[in-house]
C-alpha cells in the first residue's frame, strides 16, 4: 500500500496549477452530485456535517501555517 502512495505522491508532483485547479473542479462537482442524490439523508446529519467541516478546514490551515514556518 505504501508503494502506491509514493507512486501517486510522485506523480502529485509533476502535477502543474492547472491540473490541481482540474482535480478541484473534479471533487467540487463530486460533492455536488452527492449532495444531490444524498440530499435527504445528509440533511439529517446537517450539525455533524458542519464540525466535521469546521475541524478539517482548521487542521489544514495550522498545517499551511506549519510548512509555511518550516519554510523560513
């Protein structure tokens, strides 16, 4: 399993903005279309949803704050 990771890290990579900007426009449309066929199930969960929102946005902003010390 590892193998694989390092082999899609690789080729991450080589990825260039417009193929990052690509794959986002891929996962936003794939969220939407989910959100569309799951839209009453996931309104039951609409608070869980939200935290669970909230504590991955704050995770990868400390871990931008961290790589961008490292940086300096």
């Amino acid at each position: 399993m590892s193998d694989v990771i390092k082999k899609l890290m690789n080729a991450a990579h080589r990825f260039t903005v417009v193929d990052f900007g690509a794959l986002k426009i891929c996962m936003l449309f794939i969220g939407i279309l989910l959100g569309v066929y799951f839209s009453s199930f996931f309104m039951k969960y609409i608070t869980i949803i939200w935290i669970v929102t909230i504590l991955a946005w704050l995770i990868l902003i400390v871990q931008v704050i961290r790589y961008l010390r490292k940086q300096k």
